[in-house]
C-alpha cells in the first residue's frame, strides 16, 4: 500500500479543485429546470386533493396531534 504525505494530499487537492469545482457546477446546472405555473383551476384541483387526503388520515387515525403545533402521521397503518 501506497502511503501519502498530507503535503501531497493538499497539493493534489489544489491541482485539481477549480477542474472539479467546473464540473460540478456544469451538472446543477443542468438539473435545474424550470416548469411552467400552475394554472388556477390547476391549483384549486391539487389543495382539493391534498385536504381530502388529509381529511381521509384524520378519519383513520392515522394523524395524531401531540400539541398545539405538533403533528404524528403514522404512515405503517
């Protein structure tokens, strides 16, 4: 096995930093895409579908309020 001085484990690292730094930010900018806006009646059909799904939770048992601000949703059920 190989040993490494930690001089040339900082010099390796700064060869080759500003390569790797391009890189990476070569790919976040291609992850991020922008979509269009949500149309209204768009936004008013996913809110609808989200509160009936809450509704549903509650009715379950699966949504358990611990206080006044925290919330348990048991997903195993």
């Amino acid at each position: 096995m190989r040993k490494f001085k930690l001089s040339e484990i900082k010099q390796n690292i700064e060869g080759n930093r500003t390569e790797v730094n391009r890189r990476i930010y070569s790919e976040q900018v291609k992850r991020l895409k922008s979509k269009p806006a949500r149309s209204m009646d768009e936004r008013k059909a996913l809110d609808e579908l989200a509160i009936a799904s809450w509704e549903k939770a509650v009715r379950d048992g699966k949504i358990k309020f611990l206080g006044k601000r925290k919330v348990y949703y048991d997903c195993r059920r």
